[in-house]
C-alpha cells in the first residue's frame, strides 16, 4: 500500500513538471484549437462529441492561469517586464517621497 503511494506521488509530482514546462500561449492555443475542433464535430453532426470537446478550453484555460499564478516570471518577456516595472516603481518612489497616496495636486484632494 505504502509503495503504491510512492509510485503515485512520484507519478503526479511527474506530471505537473511536466505541465509547468508548458507556456501560457501553448495553452491558449490548445484552447482554441479545441473550440474549433469542437465546431467542426458539431456542424458534421457529431455532437456527443463536440460537446465533449468543446467542455476543455475552460481547463486549458484554467491551468494556464493556474501556472502563470505560480510562476508569473516564466514566461517569455516577463522577467525584462518585470525588471522595468521594479525601475519605473522605485523612479517615481524617489520623485514623490516614497508614497504615491497624498500627494497635493491629485483628486483625492479636492
């Protein structure tokens, strides 16, 4: 029983390396390709199965949300992004005195 359990957290833990390698657009795509691939099955007359089909790109969907959560600075472009923001952030902290809020000027003023 104990082995088995092994075998299959190691098989999950597989997986989801698996699954962490793949980018959000691949997900995005799978997606899409889906909802056409559903359309067609519908329109030809196979509607169990474009049913069927056309119920993944909610969880394609999801799980690229789900990967992008847990590592948003892994996609491509991201992590320059990410750098640039930090900058802009810590340029206007230093011009304002290091808080954006209250400052005169603004319409939270008036």
């Amino acid at each position: 029983m104990n082995r088995n359990l092994r075998q299959s957290e190691q098989m999950s833990g597989d997986l989801y390396r698996i699954f962490e390698n793949v980018s959000g657009r691949t997900w995005s795509w799978f997606a899409l390709g889906s909802i056409l691939l559903s359309a067609f099955l519908f329109l030809t007359g196979r509607r169990n199965w474009a049913i069927f089909i056309g119920q993944w790109p909610p969880t394609l969907l999801t799980l690229a949300l789900f990967f992008r959560l847990l590592q948003p600075s892994r996609e491509p472009g991201e992590i320059s992004g990410m750098r640039k923001a930090a900058e802009e952030t810590k340029r206007g902290m230093g011009q304002s005195g290091g808080s954006t809020f209250g400052r005169s000027g603004g319409d939270l003023d008036q």
